[in-house]
C-alpha cells in the first residue's frame, strides 16, 4: 500500500511539474507566420517588427460575377485581397476565386465563367512558382468545370503583427520545444555564422549578409526558407502549358501573375523565366519587381518568419501586375 501510495505522489508530482514547465512556454508557442510555425522557431527571434502600410477597407470589396472587370483565379497569396487593392483603387471592380473553390481552367472555362455572368476584360492567373507546374498541369488535364462556391473574408492586414495565437491543439510540449529548438539554433549559429541550417518542418535558416537591410526581425541576418520552393529554372514545358491554357480564355485578357519563392526572390533572382513570359505573354515580371526592391533595400518585402509577403510586398506585386495590364493593350478606363 505504502509503495503503490508514493508511485501516485510521483505520477502526480511528474504530471505537475510537466504541465508547469508547459504553461511557462506557452507563450513561445505563438505565431504569426508560417515557416516560424512550422520549424517550431520562436516569434522573437524571426518575427517581424516594421510596421506596414494601413489599407482602407472600401478598397477590398468583392465585385459580384456580372459587375466584374476582372476576374483573379489564385492561391494564398491571392487569399487577403491586398495585391488586388493596386487595381481596386485604380477603379477596376475585381472578383477573386482560389483554386480550391476553382480548381481549374478547364476546357469549357469561358462558356462557364459566361454563364456565370462575367462579361469582364480580364483575367488574372495568379500561381506561385513552386505551384505553377502542378496546378497547370490540373488545369491542362480538366475537362469540365467543378465550382465549389466560397466566400472570401477578406478585409485590411494588420499594420503590425499579431503574437496571440497560442498552440492550443493540447501538446504542452509546444512551447518547450519551441525554446529546445532556439537553442539549437543559435549554438549552431555560434559554431558558424554564415552556414546554411536545417530546422524543423522542411525549412532552412539562410545567412544573408545584407539580412538587416532587408529585414525587421531581430536575428535578421538570418533568413527562414521553405524546402520546397522551386530549386531550378520553371522549363519550356510550363511555358506550353500556359499557351494551351490561353486558348481556353476567349472574350478577356489573360494575365499570367506567376509569384516567385522567396528563395528565388533572395537568392536566385538570376532565373529568366519571367523574362521569357513577359517577352511571349505580355506578363509581369514580378521578379524584377521584387529584384529592384532588394536592390533598392525595401524592408519586409517577403516576411522574415513567412513564405508570404508583407503588405509592402502584396502592393508592389499589385503595381506590376496593373502596370502589365495597362501596357499590354489599351490603358483601361471604367468610363462609358
């Protein structure tokens, strides 16, 4: 009785002491960006801090199917509506799907978005590189559209970041792994200053030389990065995918708004492909774009702690993609 007693003040002690080394790094268990998250890096070495611009919220109004100028097809970074602000604001009445209530461009697309009601002049592709091969090659394979309609919420990104979203998902052990792999990291980075890190989750810590130009987090020489993002050159065979698919679009203007990584962004904005789309498709470079903003030392273009971009970074890849319209044929005009 005496030894089954004290096994019950040890399992209860142990179970104590564990929740309470829990709840003390709860707090480390909060975050606002996705690659932080997923490497299980804490917000206060990656995060963000640079406040970013303030958006009215008239200009993120959804334009019904038959009163739409343009139509944006696209994935998360089409989600917020910001880039769409760039239009938005110069008049265009804009419609936004995703690819997961439109999955495809699919062979009878335009009869379908007419039967929708859309009569606009435009259309906007909007895949991000590491997708692009993929999510056109589903589209060159579709043969009839499925629709699954879904309301966008979308509205005015916060101007500075939000660090509320503690892991609730029941794992204590969040926050305390989240310290264990900060130490990690930074004894790693105290035994090398420049090397290239693996973490957790499929990402990589890159050094960066000119990081703090670039970026508000406090350990901003140091860069987080998704292992997926797209190694080489997008090939010819994407390019003849785009062709095929612009057959589909009769009656509007096809704009192909190809996003690239972030590691294409920071480290490889060599690549030509959008070169080559801007040449053959009329298309945006986005990556000049991007490439003249790090050249120019604009800070938190792509977040620190994110595959995705700031507000800044959504708004200049709204101007490029506006300025592709207006160059490509006739600068629009919403007057009779």
């Amino acid at each position: 009785m005496k030894s089954e007693k004290l096994f019950s003040i040890l399992v209860a002690v142990s179970i104590a002491c564990y929740g309470a080394v829990g709840y003390y790094f709860q707090p480390l268990a909060s975050f606002d960006g996705d690659l932080s998250r997923v490497s299980m890096l804490p917000e206060s070495l990656f995060g963000w801090t640079k406040p970013q611009p303030a958006l009215d919220a008239a200009l993120f109004a959804q334009a019904d199917w038959g009163e739409a100028d343009v139509l944006v097809i696209g994935d998360s970074f089409s989600v917020p509506g910001i880039w769409q602000t760039a239009l938005t604001r110069a008049g265009l009445r804009v419609r936004t799907e995703t690819w997961t209530n439109l999955p495809a461009i699919c062979e009878d697309f335009s009869a379908w978005a007419h039967d929708q009601g859309f009569r606009g002049r435009y259309v906007i592709v909007e895949i991000i590189e590491r997708n692009t091969p993929g999510t056109l090659g589903n589209s060159i394979a579709c043969k009839n559209t499925a629709y699954r309609p879904a309301a966008l919420q979308i509205g005015p990104p916060a101007t500075l970041p939000v660090r509320n979203m503690n892991d609730h998902s029941g794992r204590l052990s969040v926050g305390l792994q989240v310290y264990l792999n900060s130490l990690n990291y930074l004894r790693q980075r105290q035994q090398d200053q420049r090397a290239s890190l693996a973490m957790p989750g499929g990402v990589h810590v890159h050094h960066l030389d000119a990081g703090c130009q670039l970026f508000s987090h406090p350990q901003c020489e140091d860069v987080l990065f998704f292992d997926q993002d797209q190694a080489g050159e997008l090939g010819q065979s994407v390019q003849d995918d785009m062709r095929s698919l612009a057959k589909r679009i009769t009656g509007a203007q096809l704009i192909w708004a190809i996003v690239p990584d972030k590691t294409t962004t920071y480290l490889h904005p060599e690549k030509t492909f959008w070169k080559k789309i801007a040449n053959t498709f009329q298309s945006p470079d986005i990556l000049a774009a991007f490439t003249q903003a790090t050249q120019n030392r604009v800070v938190d273009l792509y977040r620190g702690n994110n595959t995705h971009l700031s507000t800044t970074g959504y708004l200049l890849m709204g101007e490029a993609i506006y300025q592709s319209m207006n160059s490509s044929q006739t600068v629009y005009s919403n007057q009779p």
